[in-house]
C-alpha cells in the first residue's frame, strides 16, 4: 500500500454520473458533505467522459480528500490514476491485468472486484491487490444486472484473505451492519448516499456503524 496510515476500513463512496453530477461543481460539493460525515474512502467512477474531461475533478477530489485526510480511488482508469496522483485504482473484470497495473502503480492501492468469487479473490491478493469487494449483496439500483450473491462469503473470504474486504451492491444504513458485523472491513455506498436529504449526516451514521465494530 501506499502508506501504512492510509488504513483501508470504513464508508467507501463512489461517485455517480447522474447522482453527483459535474455541472456547478455538485460533485465536488457532494463528495465534500460525504467527507464531512466521516467517508474513509472515495472513488472517481465514471465510464463515458474522457480523461481529459475527468482530470481537473480528478485532481479536485483529490485535493478534497487530503484535506479530510481521506483516500483517492479512480475506477478502471490507471492514466487517469497516474496524472491526477491518486492513491489508487479498482480494477472490474473486464479491466487490465492486475500483474501490468502493479508494474505502472508500484506502490499504489489497487482494489478488485471479485463478485462472489473467492478463488479469484486469493488470486488477486497474491498478484498484488491492496483490498478486494464482494457483491451484489442486494439489488443495486445502480448496477441491477448485477448477481446478488450469499453475505455469508465476508466469513468464508475473512479466513483465507490477508487484504481488507470490501462489501457492495444495494447498500442501504439499515443493511450496511449486518455487513460489517460478517467481516466487511469496508461498505461501498452509491444511492443511499448521494440521495439522502442529508449526506453529511448520513455519512456520520455509517461512520458510527464501524466506530461500534472498531473499525472506523
């Protein structure tokens, strides 16, 4: 990992073309509220703008969450990772090779997705991965065709992965303890942050979910 403080547990949020657009900067007003409420983690997904687009938000997040002294996640974009300085990237399935992209990153975070798939997951850890996340759990509005998978798999995963694990897919507060009571060192939220009336608040809610389990 990057640097030993940077400590992979805790709400992980994940911006959303619709839900924190760019226009008037709300992206940036959104993440900030989130970060204000408690998030550990935050991760740049967009999968249509150009990274010439995306660099100057880029490099706006990134700045924001130093500021709360938070982590910088860039989904897929490894270029986009470099040039913006972010702290990491998280890597799907349809995404480069992980044994390449430790090469460019070195010493950077870098997540993958392993859906319900341990073997994968033990896989990815030994080619390098800081952390790995497991979902759907539930229906995701933002991903419905996505398999909802058994949350027992945070135990069973819990006992053979040495890296921190994150849990996602339809995440709601209500849902999010069962989650992090199985293991879950993290929870990746989309909806239910960006569209609470409140996101600070909201935000300070999952934050005292983990602080119960030690794990904020």
């Amino acid at each position: 990992m990057k640097d030993s403080k940077m400590k992979l547990s805790g709400l992980y949020v994940i911006t959303d073309e619709k839900l924190t657009p760019y226009e008037n900067d709300e992206i940036l007003e959104k993440v900030e509220k989130a970060l204000k409420g408690g998030a550990k983690i935050v991760q740049l997904r967009d999968k249509s703008h150009s990274d010439e687009f995306l660099l100057p938000y880029a490099k706006a997040l990134k700045k924001l969450c130093e500021k709360y002294g938070a982590i910088f996640i860039v989904n897929d974009r490894v270029s986009l990772t470099l040039s913006a300085n972010a702290d990491g990237v998280h890597l799907g399935k349809e995404d480069p090779f992980i044994g390449e992209v430790r090469k460019i990153l070195k010493d950077k975070i870098i997540g993958v997705s392993c859906y319900g798939d341990i073997r994968r997951a033990k896989e990815m850890e030994f080619l390098g991965a800081s952390y790995v996340a497991f979902g759907s759990f539930f229906p995701s509005p933002t991903k419905p065709e996505s398999e909802i998978i058994d949350k027992e798999i945070l135990l069973s995963a819990k006992k053979v992965l040495k890296i921190p694990i994150c849990a996602i897919g339809g995440i709601t507060l209500d849902k999010a303890e069962e989650l992090i009571k199985l293991s879950a060192d993290m929870v990746a939220i989309v909806s239910d942050i960006w569209k609470a009336e409140d996101i600070e608040k909201r935000a300070k809610k999952y934050r005292e979910i983990f602080k119960k389990y030690g794990k904020d």
